[in-house]
C-alpha cells in the first residue's frame, strides 16, 4: 500500500501482515501520525551485530508498536544484512484451520526438516489466545555471496507466504523467507528458477537456532 494513502485509510485492522523496511516503518508510522514523530537515525559503524540488532530495537520500537497499537497484526521489518524483526501481539494466529493449508511436497520436506526447530523452544506461544502481550523477535540473516539485491524483499515475503499456507508457524516461515531471500540475492535472476527444499530449510534451521526474542510484555 503506497504510503501517502496510510493517513486516509482508518481500518488498519483489516491488514494481516506487512513487511517494511527501516525506512518505510517510519514513513508509515509518520503518515499515520504528527509528521515527524518517529525517526529513524542510521548507526554509521558497529562491528558487534547484537549491538547493532539492540540499537535498531531501540530505534524503530515506538513506531512499530504504534502501528500494532493502530490494528495491523503482524509486522516484518526487514534489516537488510540485520535479518528481520518480527513484531506482533502473542495470541496472532494466520491459519487456525488446518484444513485451509495447502501442504505441497516442497512444504511437507521443509516440515520434515524444520521438525522441533521453532518458536516452541521459546517461553511464548503466538497462538495463545486472550493474551495482549506485544512481543518482538529477531531472526538474523545468514551471510550470502551478493550478486543483485533486486527481488530479495519479494522472494522474503513469497518464502514466508508459501511456508505459511504450507502448514510451518509464523517463526518457521520467516526462517524459510530469509532463506529464500539468500537465494535471491545470490543469484543473477531477481528470482532464481530453482529451489533445493533441503537447502533452504537447511538456511531455516541455521536461522532459527539463532533466533532470539527482543521483547514482550
């Protein structure tokens, strides 16, 4: 959704799910508030990534609670080489039918590899219900061979979509969107023409166990 129609569009309950970068978390914060509100000032040097992934939570915090605040349900921002930040109340919960996933003989491997690996190994269930607690997650991105960073946003979101459908929780899909994301970026194509399942939930795995929770109160 372009940004200048935030500040004309009041149900913001009616979106899931939206996935900004740094930049664009602001603009959508702002337009939905007194311009100039939040603001987002880039840390120019830091060697340590959990220094770096802790000053961009300090940074971006308020506008993306505002925005969880304003009904939007789930928040994906995207920190380029930083991985990604995922923001949303503990009891959201996508797919509470099994029956509306599509499992696929792609998502039935990434199941099979995922297996024990996901956000039950964390003292929070997002599919809680009657809990309002906001909570905040990072999951890192594994280093990649960088050819082009064009399509990596849209094969994260795609990867995280497809898991998602597929029968994986929300924490396994993000893992599968930064691996496929990785995909991207290393080859020449905006979105490759394969993917090797046991490869991209390999990637998963490595991002899940790195995983860490930020906050949640």
């Amino acid at each position: 959704m372009p940004i200048y129609l935030l500040s004309h569009f009041k149900p913001l309950a009616k979106i899931t799910c939206t996935s900004p970068n740094e930049i664009e978390l602001i603009a959508m914060a702002n337009a939905l508030s007194t311009p100039g509100k939040y603001n987002f000032v880039k840390l120019e040097q830091c060697s340590n990534k959990a220094e770096s992934v802790d000053y961009l939570f300090e940074m971006l915090s308020p506008a993306m609670f505002f925005l969880l605040e304003k009904g939007i349900k789930l928040l994906l921002v995207t920190l380029g080489s930083n991985g990604v930040f995922i923001c949303c109340r503990e009891h959201v919960n996508f797919m509470k039918d099994p029956k509306r996933c599509k499992v696929t003989p792609f998502s039935t491997q990434l199941l099979e590899k995922l297996e024990g690996c996901s956000l039950s190994s964390m003292p929070v269930n997002l599919s809680r219900e009657g809990s309002s607690r906001t909570c905040v997650f990072h999951l890192p991105a594994t280093s990649a061979s960088v050819v082009s960073l064009t399509g990596a946003g849209d094969c994260l979101v795609g990867g995280f979509l497809s898991s998602l459908c597929g029968g994986l929780d929300i924490m396994q899909s993000v893992a599968v969107g930064i691996a496929v994301a990785k995909a991207s970026v290393e080859s020449e194509a905006n979105i490759p023409a394969n993917f090797s399942a046991a490869s991209i939930a390999d990637e998963a795995r490595r991002t899940l166990l790195s995983a860490r929770q930020i906050w949640c109160q």
